[in-house]
C-alpha cells in the first residue's frame, strides 16, 4: 500500500470519528434552542472547559505558521506563548465577570452582551458585522492551514483546491449538527492528539537528526544564534524587536480575553468556578507551543533554502521525512483536528451573533434565531471559502490584522461593563477612531510602527476619545437601570468568590 | 478599582505574567536566555494564578 493511500486513510477514518463524536454530542441536546446550541446549555465543566478553549487557542497556525516563523525569524514567534499566557491570567478575572453577567441577563453572545450593555439592539448588530469582518479571514486562515495539511499528508495526491473544500465541508457540517457541546467534544480527540504527537515529536526529531536534544540545542546556540534572541534572523529591519514583542504582548493578551471565540468558551461554563479553576491550568498548555518553533528551527537544518509560503511547510518536511506514512496521518490529524475545531466554534460565533444580534431584528426571524444562525454558519463558511480561492494571503499577517481590529472593541465593551459613565457616544467615537487607525496604519505597510504593535497605538486613541467624549460630552439620559442591571460588577464583590458562589448551576 | 485590590490583594499576581513576558524583556534579551527565560515563565504563569485562586479561596 503506497504511503499516501495510508496517511489519507488514517485522516479518513479519524475525520469519520470527528462526526460521530459531534452527533453523539448533541444526541440528548435534539430540540434545544440557541442557548443549547451555542453556548452548551451553559453547563460545560472543568474538562470540556480546559479542552475547548484549549483547542480555540492552539490552531493550525500553531502547526504552519508558527513553525514558519521559527523557521525564518526564530524567537519573535514565542509572542504567541508570552500573549496566550498573560491573557489566560487575565481571564481569571474577566472570564467569571462576563459570564455572571451574560448568565444573569441570559445572553450568549459579546454583541448581545454590547447591546444589553447600552440598550441598542443596532449596536449589537453592528458589533456581529464588525466583529464577523475580523473572524472572517480568520476562517479562512484555517481553512487555508487544514487545506495545507490534507495536501501534505496526502503525499501531494489531493490538491489544494479539493483540500480547502474539505476542510469547508467538514466543519460545516460538524458545526452546524453539532454546536458548542460538539466542539467540546471533539476537542477531547484533538487536544490529546496534539499533546501525543508534540510531546513525541519533540523528543523523536532531535533524535532522529541531531542526536539528542542538547546536541540540537547546541548547535542551535552555535549556528543559528540569531534565531534565539529578538528581533531574530530578519534583523531590525524585520519590525520585531523587544518594542513589538512587548507591545504584542499587551494588546493580544487584553484582545484574547474579548475575543468572540474566548467568550463563548467563557459563557458554555457551568460556573464562575469553573472558569477560574481553568484561568489556573490552560496557561499549561502553552508549553506545547515551544514546540512547532523549535521543530522550526530544527528544519533549518535539515531542509535548509524554504523560502515564502513554503517556511509554513518547515514542520510538515520533517514529519514526511521521519516518519511511516501512519506517523504522518496521525501528526495531519492533530493539526487538522486543530483547523476544525477552532474553525467551528469561529463559525458558530459569527452564526449565533448574526442570528441573536442582527437576523432577530426582523420580527419575523425572531423566533427562528437557532435556524438562522444555522444558515448563518453555512454563508459564512462559503464567503470564507471563496475568500481562500481568491484572496489568500500568508498565515500570520492575517490573525493579526484580525486581532488588532478586535482589540478596538476592548473600550466599548469591557470598560462599559465597569464603568457606568462610559456614554454610547463616547464608545463609539473610539471605535470609530481605532478601528481608523489600524486600517489606514496596516493597509499602509505601517505596522509595527516606532517598533510598536499599532493595533495598541490604535487602542491608545481609541481608548483617550471614549473617555473624553463620555467625560466631557453629554452624558447617557433616558437609561433609569440601576447599577447592578447595567455593569459587571458582581464578579468585584466579596460574594462573588464567596462559599455560596462556587457551585453554581447552568 | 483600588476597592477592588485592597480587599483582594492577591490578585496583583495576575500581574506577574507579565513582569516575567514584558517588563524584563530588554534585560534577558540574549543568548541563549531569551528561550529559557520565556519556558520558565510560561511554566511560572500557572503557579502566579494559583496563587491568586489560593488568595479567593480562602
């Protein structure tokens, strides 16, 4: 049996799996509504909890990009780990306070949490436009890195084009049936695929080509020392330095924690409890992300001269090298595993936005929002489709410009839950400006830029224009609400972490 | 906010991470501590959340 015929049949079987396990999920959910669909039911525990946002955060850029930029510039990717674990910290605190407060006004969504927050059904619409402009291309990215994979396991025998629609069908499919209570599910199949064959992988390549892992390590040291320290192999004239990677840092750290996605991991918990409990272990998992930029490097070695697109490939060229073809698709179903899953729960966000936020404000559509987020997640998996037929673009630039733009939201939405006297108005403003900002900053070649993330020079004005215009502007009349009904609060409180608080019910 | 952290003061760790990922950064910006400066942090980050759950536990 030739080893294509091999691999795809390990990806075939293991995709099959990835259906059944997302029907058997939803088996005793049949007939639930968009709660159930979107956000679990709110009754996910400490594990589904620890594996789905674990899986959120580790995606098929883990497997391509990141070990494409360890490749070509070394230590700078290591913002991922460095971002993802300030973030995690930061999600102690706010994870509990978005939960409280969407659980208590029964939202399942940032946009509703957004037009709850100013009372304006249009605010949240245009919160699911925005936001759904920012998770578009990274839809696409995924579907791109699935494609990549299914390509590369395959020997070359599937081509690009029929990979990115698999990857398409398949989580269209998978979401649509299976909602967030599925991806929880699935993510149990792939997180321990990807800490089974990182964790093999890391100590096998060093292995197999260097010896060990300090003789790798060592040469590495002697060799390829630029590769180890910031700004790494591109040099000062690549942008990242000390000033990007910190500035990066900050701003993703702060962005994780609204990110659309987070949120509903944040929102499917069981209790506040839960999600503190968790705040503690996920920073764990990025130990893992060590490994796809040190394979990275280790790839200069052995497959010296990738260049462009080809650097994403730099951990795959290892495992097809090293590895029986059964290795190589068990190592394509982690990483695609880690395409669908992120994928999934991308595409049921925009769907449950769109169909809560925007699609309910059509009388007629209002009873039917499970449906229309349902039809939701198909346009939009078929938009992002297209988008990857005609407008690729390469891994990493993408999320970030995805990031960037959704950090614009952090003012109106989080410090609103905090701050009372934050005015629609002022919110606004920001956004506005922000969102300006980075366009104009990234579409002009300007990012970073004095060696600063300018999604955080963005955030910066974004940030002084809605406090300025809520403080000096008109404040908010006709919104009579108390305190308690408006802000988050509650998670601030003594009761909050108090005996009575931690187990809660969904 | 200073409410906050004087009845909570525990929960200055989760600021820790990034003393460990930012503040210090220029002065372990070398080889090879960068790398093994960024594992131990990330490795760290788990414990200063803990110490802030230890904090609201008890």
């Amino acid at each position: 049996m030739s080893p294509a015929v091999v691999a795809v049949s390990v990806f075939g079987v293991s995709m099959v799996l990835t259906v059944v396990l997302g029907l058997l999920a939803v088996r005793r959910e049949a007939g639930g509504g968009l709660d159930a669909w979107s956000v679990g039911g709110r009754s996910l525990g400490p594990v589904f909890i620890w594996v789905l946002m674990a899986g959120e955060g580790y995606t098929s850029f883990s497997y391509l990009g990141a070990a494409g930029w360890g490749y070509n510039y070394g230590a700078p990717v290591l913002y991922v780990v460095a971002y993802m674990s300030c973030g995690y910290a930061v999600g102690y605190v706010v994870g509990p306070m978005l939960w409280g407060y969407a659980r208590k006004h029964g939202l399942v969504s940032l946009s509703d949490i957004a037009a709850h927050r100013y009372r304006r059904p249009w605010l949240g619409a245009a919160v699911a436009v925005l936001a759904t402009v920012f998770l578009l291309p990274y839809v696409q990215l995924q579907i791109t890195g699935m494609g990549v994979v299914v390509s590369t396991i395959s020997y070359g025998t599937i081509g690009l084009d029929l990979a990115y629609f698999l990857a398409f069908a398949v989580t269209t499919a998978f979401v649509v049936v299976s909602g967030l209570r599925g991806s929880a599910w699935v993510s149990v199949l792939k997180d321990s695929l990807v800490i089974l064959t990182l964790g093999f992988l890391v100590v096998y390549v060093p292995l197999h080509y260097f010896g060990g892992f300090g003789e790798f390590f060592g040469r590495l040291v002697d060799e390829k020392s630029e590769w180890l320290s910031l700004p790494g192999h591109g040099g000062e004239t690549s942008g990242y330095g000390v000033g990007w990677f910190a500035s990066t840092t900050v701003l993703n750290s702060l962005t994780v924690v609204i990110f659309p996605t987070t949120v509903a991991g944040y929102l499917g918990a069981r209790d506040a409890d839960t999600l503190r409990r968790n705040a503690v272990w996920l920073p764990a998992y990025n130990v893992l992300l060590f490994v796809p930029m040190l394979l990275g490097t280790a790839a200069l070695f052995v497959v010296p001269g990738l260049v462009g697109a080809e650097s994403n490939l730099a951990l795959f060229e290892l495992v097809t090298d090293s590895l029986p073809a059964w290795g190589v698709g068990l190592v394509g179903v982690a990483a695609a595993l880690s395409s669908i899953v992120p994928m999934a729960v991308f595409m049921l966000v925009i769907g449950t936005m769109w169909g809560r936020s925007v699609l309910s404000l059509a009388p007629r559509l209002r009873h039917r929002e499970k449906g229309a987020a349902q039809l939701v997640v198909v346009v939009a998996g078929t938009l992002a489709l297209a988008m990857t037929y005609t407008a690729p673009n390469t891994l990493v630039r993408l999320s970030l410009i995805s990031y960037e733009g959704m950090a614009q939201l952090l003012p109106l939405v989080l410090l609103g839950l905090v701050w009372r006297r934050m005015t629609l108005r002022g919110g606004v403003c920001g956004l506005g400006v922000g969102v300006a900002v980075v366009c104009v900053l990234v579409f002009s070649g300007h990012d970073p830029l004095w060696g600063v993330n300018a999604g955080l020079l963005a955030l910066v004005a974004n940030l002084a224009v809605a406090v300025s215009v809520s403080l000096l502007g008109p404040p908010e009349t006709g919104d009579d609400r108390r305190d308690e009904d408006v802000l988050a609060l509650e998670e601030f409180t003594d009761a909050a972490v108090g005996p009575a608080a931690s187990p809660g019910r969904g | 906010m200073n409410r906050v952290i004087r009845r909570r003061p525990h929960l200055l760790w989760l600021l820790f991470p990034y003393v460990l990922f930012v503040v210090v950064l220029p002065l372990v910006n070398r080889v090879p501590l960068l790398v093994v400066w960024l594992f131990g942090a990330t490795v760290l980050t788990p414990c200063a959340v803990a110490l802030a759950r230890r904090g609201d536990r008890r």
